[in-house]
C-alpha cells in the first residue's frame, strides 16, 4: 500500500530533488512513484514546520518525475518499527 507525501518539484544544482511535502515519512525512507518506480531515498526535511520540503538524493536523475506525486511503502514503514524495538 503507497502513501503520497507530497510533490517532486525540481532538482538543485546538487542534483538533489526537492519535494514539496504534504506528511513527514521518518528519514532515509525509500520513495516511489505511483508505478512503484523507485525516485530515490529521503534524507533531509527543510523549510517552515506549515510547509516542509524534503530533499530525496535520487538513484539517477529524470526530468519527468518532476511535477509528480511521491510516495512511501508501508511495507518500509513496518520493517523501520519492528527494527526499532
């Protein structure tokens, strides 16, 4: 099951994606398209605490996921809580 966090919005001249964030997944998560085309990994939130931006360093860069929405697995989510405890 996918979970939207937001929207790829544009890459920096680091080649990191930005992503405008509507939910804040726990950090280094993969993240996926709908099509479950893995985007890359989640390693930073930015911005106001109203409005956080995230920045996912990519597996390869691809112009026509910008403008797209992202997603996270649930499936990765339980794997990082029952690793926690």
């Amino acid at each position: 099951m996918l979970r939207r966090i937001g929207y790829a919005l544009h890459y920096t001249k680091l080649k990191n994606l930005v992503v405008k964030l509507s939910q804040v997944p726990p950090l280094y998560i993969p993240v996926y398209t709908y099509t479950m085309k893995r985007v890359g990994t989640l390693y930073d939130v930015i911005g106001n605490v109203n409005s956080p931006y995230g920045l996912v360093k990519p597996t390869s860069v691809d112009n026509s996921i910008v403008g797209q929405a992202l997603y996270i697995d649930e499936a990765d989510l339980k794997k990082r809580r029952r690793g926690a405890t």
